[in-house]
C-alpha cells in the first residue's frame, strides 16, 4: 500500500514524533469529515471570526512552516506580519491507559476499523465509538507566541487548518495525537487478534 504525500514525514524511532514539511501555497480546506470536525473544534471557541479567516489565508499562502506532531502537541512555527515567525501550538488531551484499552478491544472487535485505517479513512463509528477520538469544543488548546491576546490567534488558527489537512490524508496523526503511534498501534491491534483467536486452553482438538 502506497502511503499519501503527507505522510511521508520523518518520524522518531519510536513512532511517537512525526515531523511534516511544510507546504507550498494552495488551498487549504479539510477534504474529510474529520478534518473539517478538527477545525470546527477551534472555531466553536473563538470569539473572533476574523482570526480565524486571516488564520486560513496565512495557512493558504503556506505560511506554516514544518509541523510537528507528538502525543497530546502539534508544534509549528507561523510567519506574520512580522520578520520572525511565531510559534504556535495546539494541545489536544492524550488518551488514559483505560481509555487505550477500551479503543484497542472495539478496533479488534470490529476489523473493518482497522481495514479503514490502513487504507487512510477514519469510519465515524470509531471516532465517534465508546472512546471518542476527535476534540470537541474547548478540548483543542491554542497557544501562541505573538503578542495577540486573543485566542485563537490567526497563527494558532493557521496551524489548525494545515493540521487538518495531515489529518485529511493520514488518520494516524490523529491517534497518535492521542498517544500511540502507527506501527505500535499495528503490532498491538495484530497480537490481539491472534490472542483471540488462538483456541481456548484445555479446548478439544479436532
């Protein structure tokens, strides 16, 4: 399976920091569901729409340098009006251990999830499933260098538009927003399913 454009970032030996470049000027709408969910979350809490208009042009005439991605941070540096670029943050919550268990069980419960995650998807009844996995309103936390006091400002809002669009083309990003990364998340999903289905102790052969 051949992995979209943006995916292709450099990523730490643990699978737990992905860093994108950045990307050249064009459109920056959410394509997907979920990435136009991830946007929603920031704009149900501003106060200013106008931010959060001149946050897409910014992010629209590629003014978001190399993003990167950890558990619970998207980290960029914005360029403004001014000659240094400004560093713009958004802190989403990672998931409990329990909450890990719990998604886990209803992934290995319902194989297609995975099916769609591989192929870049993200089926609204995981994401919406027993752990929800995108943020909702006051759940995405904005931060930012610039003198704005206001938040969102235009560069955490630009950071937000070009995390949606990574979103858009790799779901992973999201859950390893929410602290696991890929290839673990894989090998996990992978010794659960043969735990399960590997027979009983003590059952009959046949």
């Amino acid at each position: 399976m051949t992995r979209p454009t943006g995916a292709r970032a450099r990523a730490s030996a643990d699978g737990l920091r992905r860093t994108f470049p950045a990307r050249p000027a064009g459109d920056t709408a959410a394509t997907t569901w979920w990435g136009r969910a991830w946007v929603t979350a920031l704009t149900a809490q501003s106060r200013d729409p106008g931010r959060l208009e001149r946050g897409s042009d910014l992010a629209a005439r590629g003014s978001v340098d190399a993003v990167t991605v950890t558990p619970g941070l998207v980290l960029a540096y914005v360029h403004g009006s001014r000659p240094r670029p400004y560093r713009a943050r958004l802190r989403v919550r990672p998931l409990t251990d329990d909450d890990w268990a719990r998604l886990l069980d209803h992934i290995a419960d319902h194989p297609a999830h995975l099916a769609a995650l591989l192929d870049r998807e993200l089926p609204p009844a995981l994401a919406e499933g027993p752990v929800p996995l995108l943020p909702g309103a006051g759940d995405l936390i904005p931060d930012c260098t610039c003198p704005d006091p206001v938040r969102p400002c235009k560069h955490a809002a630009a950071l937000c538009h070009r995390t949606a669009r990574l979103l858009d083309q790799d779901p992973f990003v999201l859950l390893l927003l929410r602290g696991r990364g890929e290839d673990d998340l894989i090998d996990t999903l992978t010794r659960l399913s043969v735990t399960r289905a590997a027979p009983a102790p003590g059952g009959d052969e046949a």
